[in-house]
C-alpha cells in the first residue's frame, strides 16, 4: 500500500475513532467546562504512540505503509493538539482560568507519563 494512502485512511480511522469519544462523553453525561473528550483522546492517541515506537518497532520494519498507516495517521487524526488549543481560548474568553491551567497542565502531564510508562516498561 502507498504510505499517502496509509496516513490517509489511517487520519480517518483515527477522526472517526476521536468522534466516538467525544460522543461517548457525551453520552456519559459529562458536562461542565473541562474538556474531557479531548484529554481522552489525546492520552489514548499517546499510549498508542508510545508503545507502536517503543514496544512494536521490531514488527514495523520493511512495513513502512503500516507505520505510517498507525502511527502517523490513527494516532495524528486521534489525538487532537488543534481542538486542545481551541477549548482552552473559549474557556479563557470565558474567563475559565483555572480551568485552563489544569487542562494544560494535567493534559501535557497525563500524556508525559503515559508515555514515560509504556517507555519504562519497553
């Protein structure tokens, strides 16, 4: 398969798989300003990451389309760096500050050590 079309259909898979988690937020009854869906996902999308490079990388060479298929298109259309900056602007126009700093600061925190745990244990 063209590594074009493996980040191309692997960006839409992963999208597809953002969107069910927000919905699933949703669903759950998760309301309030803090956006959950988002930290969600973005922890998920980095767990994956970290153990696709970390624990997988043997299964992945010669299989460049693969790679590129999991790890730079579901884990780049999963995770959402763009929908985290935008909710925090709102929350900041809202005047949500507090709201703010805790998502910044557990959001990028969260996903360090999600990644420093899957790498310890590679």
């Amino acid at each position: 398969m063209n590594t074009w079309l493996a980040v191309f259909l692997g960006g839409g898979l992963g999208s597809v798989a953002r969107f069910g988690i927000t919905r699933m937020v949703i669903a759950f009854g998760a309301k309030g300003a803090f956006p959950f869906a988002t930290l969600i996902a973005n922890v998920l999308a980095t767990g994956l990451l970290a153990w696709l490079v970390l624990r997988m990388q043997h299964h992945f060479e010669g299989r460049d389309a693969l790679k590129a298929f999991l790890a730079v298109g579901f884990c780049g259309g999963f995770s959402t760096f763009s929908t985290f900056s935008y909710e925090n602007f709102l929350l900041l126009r809202e005047g949500q500050t507090t709201i703010v700093a805790a998502n910044i600061v557990f959001s990028v925190l969260a996903c360090l050590a999600v990644f420093y745990l899957i790498a310890r244990n590679a």
